[in-house]
C-alpha cells in the first residue's frame, strides 16, 4: 500500500496532512526517512511518524444508534453527520452502511471494509431489515396482504420484493424488508393510506441494535455480529 494511504488509514491525518509531513521529513519506514507519498509499505515495515511508531490500521466495524438531526454524510454544509458523533481517528475513512433519513432513527452500520459493505447492501444478497414506524392512523386490514405480495410505488416499473408487515398497539407497526429503494417503507406505508410520524430501525441482517446504546452512542461490533453477514 502506498505510505499516505497507510498513514492515513492509521491516524488522524488526511491525505494532504500527510503529503506536508512527508515533505518535512517526519515520516520513516524501518528508520530510513520516506519522502514520497506512493513509497510502497510492506506489511512487515515498520513506520514512524515524529519517532513513533505507528500501528497499522485493521478493518473496523461500528454500530451507532442514530438519533434524529444528523445525516448520512461524510461532510454537510448544513446539518451535522452522523460521522461527527464517531470519537475515532482517520473518520474521514469510514463508509456509512446503507443510509437512513435525517428523520429517522436507530440501527446505523459504519465501517472501512468496501466488501463487508457490499455484501451488506448488495440488493443480490437480500439482507433483511426491520422498522418500528409510527402512523399517523391505523393500519388497514389489507396492509399485511399487500406487503407479502409486493408494492408496485409510484414512478417505479417493478414492484417491491415481499416484505412482512405486524400491526401493534398505538398506530405501531414492524416493517421487515430486503431491499433498499429510496424511502421505501414510508412509500410502501403511504401506498396504504398512511403516513409515517416516526421511523425507527432496529435490526439489519442479525445485528439488532444494542439496547445499552443510547441516541447517538456507539460501539464496536463483535465479531459473531461482523461474520454473521
């Protein structure tokens, strides 16, 4: 791997930030100071940044419990991301795992591995996910029917994959589908003559949301919950 993408997946440093400590001189690899940034790191080089040594960085996998207000962006002019709630170095690194509305809340996945992502959102692998949404009036008899068979939503020439819908209390309902359109469960509600007031994900695959994790807290996934996708 080239020494400024190493350096930079193993600290706080951006790329151009380790452009300029190349240039000054501040990076060496096995004691010998390294000065170009595609100089090749081999996985038994050691690396030092001002004299220390600096652990390479291993794949990481996070879950967040999303609140309401913050959006599935890297960077935003306007709202802050869900990144800004991350206390972790090189954050500029992580990829967000499948996106929820700023509206909504709960179960977000956040990693650096491209190919755990993938096999996560890949509409081929059909990774189940499950809502709890609030309505704004109960739900019709017709609803669960209507979700087995699939939706054809507006403006869409296909209709949705089978998804499952529960009736609960309060103009409560638990969502659970396999793929990821665009606002697919408020429009799948709103194609019954509903409207969603809340959306709160508790589950993707077979990682439920830790119910330790307050809004806007986060914590490593274990590795049963990494390999169970």
């Amino acid at each position: 791997m080239r020494i400024d993408r190493w350096v930079s997946q193993a600290t706080d440093l951006s790329r151009k930030q380790v452009h300029a400590a190349l240039k000054e001189g501040r990076i060496s690899v096995n004691n010998g100071a390294v000065t170009s940034p595609a100089f090749p790191v081999r996985a038994d080089d050691v690396v030092s940044l001002d004299g220390e040594n600096i652990k390479a960085a291993g794949a990481r996998y996070f879950m967040l419990h999303k609140p309401a207000g913050y959006l599935c962006a890297t960077t935003d002019a306007h709202h802050p991301t869900v990144l800004d709630l991350l206390d972790e170095p090189n954050r500029h690194g992580l990829q967000i795992v499948g996106r929820l509305d700023l509206d909504t809340t709960g179960l977000l996945l956040i990693t650096d591995d491209g190919r755990w992502n993938h096999r996560v959102t890949s509409p081929k692998r059909e990774c189940a996910k499950t809502y709890l949404a609030t309505l704004a009036e109960p739900l019709v008899d017709t609803a669960e029917e209507q979700f087995r068979q699939g939706i054809l939503l507006r403006n869409e020439t296909h209709p949705t994959r089978p998804a499952t819908v529960e009736t609960l209390p309060n103009n409560q309902c638990r969502v659970t589908i396999s793929e990821g359109r665009y606002h697919q469960v408020k429009r799948m509600l709103g194609a019954v003559n509903n409207r969603v007031i809340a959306l709160h994900r508790e589950r993707i695959g077979n990682i439920s949301l830790d119910p330790t994790l307050t809004e806007g807290s986060y914590r490593p996934l274990t590795t049963e919950e990494i390999s169970s996708i």
